[in-house]
C-alpha cells in the first residue's frame, strides 16, 4: 500500500465496558471476583487503528453519539492517526459492548449498538478506486452502500454472520471469517476467496472452497482474544491492498494476530506491518 491510497474503514464504533474474571459465569450464575475496565472499541473501530499502527493511511466512516462516550471514542481514533473527519454525530447514545474475559482470554460479546445504527447512508463518500474494509457490525445497508462507491479492493469481515444481499455476496473480493461464522454461512463455500481464521491453528485461504494457503499459529501468551481478529483483519487487507502474495499476506496476518492476543487491549500496540516476519 503507497502512502497515496487510502484505506477506508466502514463500521462500528463502541466503548468496551469489560469485566475481567477468572471463569466466565454459566447460565443463571453470578461471579464476584470481576475487574471492570472501560475501553475504545468496536469492530469498525479496532481494525481502523489496527491498520493506522500498522502503517497504512486509514479513514473512518461511522457513528457515535453526540456524549462523552463519543468524543473519547474519536479522540482514541485520531489520536491513533485515523481520519475521523466522516465519523457521525448522531442523537443517540453511543454504542456500547458488554465484555466477559477470563483467565485464559477467552471472551464472551453483546453489542448495544446505539449510535452505529443511525448512520446516514447518504453522507458517505469513498474514493472510486479506493480500497474498502468493512464488518456486519452495522446495517448491511451502510456496507452496500459503502461498496457501491468505490471499485476498489473490498474486503468483507463477514460478523456476526448473516445473509447478504446477492449483489453485495458478488462484490466482496475477500472475505475474512472464524469458523463459526464459515459454518453459519454455507455460501461462502462458493465465494471467490475466504480467509478462515482457526484461532490457534492460524488461518487458511479458500478460494470456491478449496484451500489454497495455510498459515500456522504462533505461540504466544494469550492475554485478550478481543481484538485479535481486528488485527489480523487489517494486516491480510493491507497486504492484499498491497499487492503481495497471498501465502505471505496471510502468515504476516498471523503474526500480527498473535501480537494481538499477547496485548491485554482490544486495540493493541503493533508494529509496522512490514516489521512482521521481517
């Protein structure tokens, strides 16, 4: 990626309200050993400071509220060096996720969406040629819209899973899936190219559902999974945007997923991209 193109995120945008906790509680259980954190957070918003801090020149199109919660939520963003120029001030609360993270990192997620479903469609703008990376933590609409304008690369993290539009299935060049979501998704069997994550196990490229690169896991010390898929997200767009191969791409992504689960953060510190398996 030159330092010309820009890569557009589309998406949510959440404070994380996390309790941290030894063991996750099981229906109808209470634990009382939780330390509570509040932090920036969101899909949209992770994988748009996950690809500042790896390197790349990154905008933001989302929604927050016109509250605090929404002011530190663009601080947190610009102060990464993403450009929150197009993040809408709208007249509900912020979004917000509740998060449950035990010992082993492990997380459990409900997403109150707040301001992320009150994005008007009609004030988005994206270059024609520009590269686009999205998630279904807001409307479908918005992410049609979003893709409509550019013909550029466009990579789809397919969460939650959902049925899309046949259109906007077509026009995803890459989408980026764990294995739950392949499962709730059988199209994507037939999708031009599919990246799986397997948590530990690292990742595959499937191109019409057949594998065309395997990337292993790297040890590391798992602290927070949250942002985890974020970050790999963003690296395996940037090299893709980038024009590298898509075996390197893939266990450059790797890497920088496991950066991610060994950082306590749902918008972990990185390296430059290129500094991975350097």
């Amino acid at each position: 990626m030159t330092s010309a193109q820009v890569l557009t995120v589309v998406g949510s945008i959440n404070l994380d309200l996390v309790a941290r906790v030894e063991r996750a509680p099981g229906p109808g259980e209470t634990v009382a050993d939780g330390v509570l954190t509040r932090e920036p957070g969101g899909k949209g918003a992770n994988q748009a400071i996950a690809a500042a801090r790896l390197g790349a020149t990154v905008r933001m199109i989302g929604a927050v509220g016109g509250d605090a919660e929404g002011r530190a939520m663009i601080a947190s963003l610009a102060e990464a060096g993403v450009d929150v120029t197009d993040i809408q001030i709208t007249d509900a609360a912020s979004g917000t996720a509740l998060i449950v993270v035990d010992r082993t990192g492990e997380n459990s997620i409900v997403v109150c969406p707040g301001a992320n479903a009150r994005i008007d469609p009609s004030a988005i703008e994206l270059p024609p040629h520009g590269a686009l990376l999205a998630q279904l933590e807001v409307s479908v609409d918005i992410v049609e819209r979003a893709a409509s304008l550019t013909d550029g690369f466009f990579a789809l993290n397919a969460s939650p899973a959902r049925d899309l539009p046949e259109e906007l299935f077509e026009r995803v060049d890459l989408f980026i899936v764990n294995e739950s979501e392949y499962e709730r998704m059988p199209r994507l069997a037939a999708a031009r190219l599919v990246a799986l994550t397997l948590g530990a196990d690292g990742a595959v490229l499937l191109r019409e559902g057949v594998e065309t690169a395997r990337a292993p896991g790297l040890p590391t010390q798992v602290r927070n999974t949250v942002g985890a898929g974020d970050a790999f997200a963003a690296a395996l767009t940037l090299g893709f945007v980038a024009g590298e191969d898509p075996a390197t791409a893939l266990r450059r992504a790797c890497a920088v997923g496991a950066a991610a689960v060994a950082d306590e953060r749902s918008q972990p510190l990185l390296r430059p991209l290129a500094e991975y398996l350097a």
